[in-house]
C-alpha cells in the first residue's frame, strides 16, 4: 500500500510542483502573519465563507443565490485592497526591507548612554516618553505634526522635550543616525486587539510604528514608570538600564567612538 502511495507520488507530482505547493503555503503563512490580531482576519474568513457558499450554490443548483453571490463577488477584488490596504503596504515594506538591500545601520556608544540615562530618569519620575529610532526604512512620511528639531541627540535634551509642561512631550521623537531630527510626532497605533489593557496610546502607537516600519521604539510609561523596547511589532517589557542597553545592542549597531 506505502509503495503504491509513493509510486503515486512519484508519476504525478514532479519537484516543481513539491517547491510551488511550499511556496504557496509560504505566502499564505506570511500573510495570516500580517493579519494576526487584527480585524482583517475576521474580514478574511467572511470572504472565504462567501467563495464556500457560492460553491454550494453552482452545486445544488440555487440559481438566485448564485446569482446574488456572483454579483458580489465581482467586487470581491476592490474590497479586499479597501479592507487590507494597512496589510498590503506592511507586506511591500517587509519585502522592501529585505537583506538585500538592507543598508550597514550603526548608532553611536554615546548616544546609547544617552538615551539609557535618559529612558532610566523618566522611568524613575514617571514621566512618559517615546523615542523612535530609524533604521533602514524612512519613516517621516508616517510623522504627522511633528515638530523639525535637527539636533544632536543628548540626555538633556530629551529630558527637556518630554518634562509634562513642554508642548511636545505627549508625542513621539525620531532619531534618524547621530541627529534627533523631529519630536512631538504623532504615529500610527497598531491595530491589533490582542494588546494587553495596561498598555496605553504610546505603546500602541510603537508597536504601530513598528509593524509597520523596521525602526525601534523606546517607551518609558507614565503610570508605572516602566521601560520597554518594541520592534517588529513585539514589546519586550519591564527593562532597568542594563536590560535596555542590551537590548538595543542586539537590535541595533553599536559603534564605540568618539566622534558624533
């Protein structure tokens, strides 16, 4: 019986397709990934409910039915580049950011003491902050009234920006290389509705920021005076200032030097 099977296999299925069959279930793994925790996903199982029904329809010979669902389906295509624009533009950019063309991206030692101390003393005041770092992907088209600063990046700066009665410390800075190039930027916030109650606007909008882009964000709570990192659209919560430091040490480049 096994050897049948296998025989079977052998005439009928050639490597070609075994390597179209892997990457087919390749792109639909990826694609459920994008969609994971989100609205779309419910979106995407009406849709296959639908493409059921019109099956069971042309079968069992319900030409009213088929009729209306074939109709609809029509538009199937527009609805699904309406519904999942947000998932489409994450998936173009995961394939832009690709090894390939990645750039050799490196932040200086100092400017990760800086932002250390930094994150360490708000955390330690309970004042909240975020504080995205670019990597390879431009984000400032995702900045939205943001506020152009073009500055060395420093300790007291940013301690400045994000005191409560500063008019730029409820949004977000950005960190583009050596330069703090934008602050009080308003970003995206994840869609996502697995995200835990305790996390508020801030870490909705790094775990947005970096879903969508491949930057790095540092938040620091307000209620609980705690730091976390996001990236990829993951948070690694709850780090003291050595955490932090390594943590950005395996997300990013580090560079001992002295110059800026």
């Amino acid at each position: 019986m096994i050897t049948t099977i296998f025989e079977f296999i052998k005439s009928y299925v050639s490597i070609i397709d075994v390597i179209d069959i892997a990457f087919i279930s390749y792109i639909i793994y990826r694609i459920l990934l994008l969609l994971r925790g989100t609205r779309a996903i419910y979106m995407l199982v009406s849709i296959m409910i639908l493409l059921v029904l019109l099956g069971l329809s042309d079968f069992l010979g319900m030409r009213v039915t088929r009729w209306v669902l074939s109709n609809m389906s029509g538009y199937l295509f527009l609805a699904l580049i309406i519904v999942f624009q947000p998932e489409i533009r994450r998936a173009l950019a995961f394939i832009g950011e690709s090894k390939f063309f990645e750039r050799s991206i490196t932040l200086n030692s100092q400017i990760v003491d800086e932002l250390v101390r930094t994150a360490t003393i708000l955390a330690n005041r309970q004042l909240g902050a975020l504080i995205i770092i670019q990597r390879n992907t431009d984000i400032t088209h995702y900045v939205t009234l943001g506020q152009k600063i073009d500055s060395v990046v420093s300790k007291d700066l940013l301690l400045s920006i994000f005191i409560p009665y500063s008019p730029l410390h409820d949004g977000a800075v950005l960190l583009e290389g050596s330069r703090l190039t934008y602050a009080g930027c308003i970003l995206p916030l994840t869609k996502r509705e697995d995200i835990a109650q305790q996390y508020g606007t801030r870490h909705r909008a790094a775990i947005g920021i970096t879903e969508e882009t491949d930057a790095v964000a540092i938040v620091v709570s307000e209620e609980r005076g705690e730091i976390s990192v996001t990236e990829g659209g993951n948070i690694i919560p709850n780090l003291d200032a050595n955490a932090l430091r390594e943590t950005l040490s395996k997300l990013i480049k580090i560079k001992k030097s002295t110059e800026d």
